[in-house]
C-alpha cells in the first residue's frame, strides 16, 4: 500500500536524519550508500507512482547536504 506525502514527508524527515547520522559514521561514500540505499529505497518503494520523482529529488537534496556526491544508479 503506498502513502500520502504527508506520510512520506515524514518518513523522509527520519531518514534526513539517518543520513545525518550516516555520514559522520561513514565518510566513505561508498561505506554510506551501503548503508543508506536500503533505507532509501524502503520510502521509495512506500511512494506511489506520481511521487517517485519528489521523492528522488528530496533524497538526493538529503545527500547533497551531507556531501555524499553522486548517488548509485538507482538514486540517479
């Protein structure tokens, strides 16, 4: 069953801060994505169709911020 934004929105609100959390625990980017992709793709997987791209678009605004470069094929 897919959620609302406003579900969504906080789902990613959580996984700001885990992706906060991950880059101070893993400098690495790839020692990040590793970690972070499965989180990622779970409220990816949760959005319904017309929200995939909001959603894409804040987790790569999220990554950004925490200076994690590019993203792996899927995030792009």
């Amino acid at each position: 069953m897919t959620k609302n934004r406003e579900n969504l929105d906080s789902d990613l609100e959580r996984l700001q801060g885990y992706a906060r959390a991950l880059a101070r625990k893993y400098p690495e980017a790839q020692s990040f994505w590793q970690e972070f992709s499965g989180l990622a793709e779970e409220v990816l997987r949760d959005a319904a169709h017309e929200d995939h791209e909001w959603v894409l678009h804040r987790i790569r605004r999220m990554v950004a911020e925490v200076g994690m470069g590019g993203p792996p094929p899927l995030f792009s």
